[in-house]
C-alpha cells in the first residue's frame, strides 16, 4: 500500500464536492496537518501566513475571479498540486 498525501480531504464519501475549495473549512475533519499528537508543529504559522495573504490578494483585487478554462493539475501522483490557475483581476 502506499498512501498518497494528494488524496487528502478528498474523499467523496466523506465531502460532497471534493473538488471544490471551500475555504470556509469542511466539517472540521480535515487532515492536512494531522492531530493530537502527531500535529503539524508548524500548521498555525501556515494558517496565519495563509490568512494574511488570502487577505492582502482580495484586497488588492477584490473582484478577482476564475477565467474561463479548467485548471491545469501537476502529474504528479505523489502530490497534488496546481501548475496554472488562471484568473481575471478586474
């Protein structure tokens, strides 16, 4: 078996729409930075350097949206990641 970090908070049993960011959280049950003891020593600075920079963005471009195409994903299956996002700032 090998575990695929990638697949994380993406089960559809579990979440409805899993490829859907849904940046007002899931059902609490996310496991990105794992718990209790095992949880990411570092996962409130990610979260406030998040928080920050979601912030700075949709000021600086408040009407900011997708544009029209689908995302382009890295091939990678090991990780999931994006490698364009294309959006339209005015």
């Amino acid at each position: 078996m090998v575990p695929l970090i990638g697949a994380a908070n993406r089960d559809p049993a579990r979440h409805p729409d899993p490829d859907r960011l849904d940046v007002a959280g899931r059902d609490g049950a996310s496991i990105s930075f794992g718990s209790g003891a095992h949880v990411c020593i570092g996962a409130l600075l990610t979260r406030i350097e998040a928080e920050i920079t979601f912030r700075q963005v949709l000021q600086r471009w408040p009407h900011l949206r997708l544009a029209d195409g689908s995302p382009q994903w890295a091939d990678n299956p090991a990780y999931r990641g994006l490698t364009a996002l294309d959006v339209v700032t005015g």
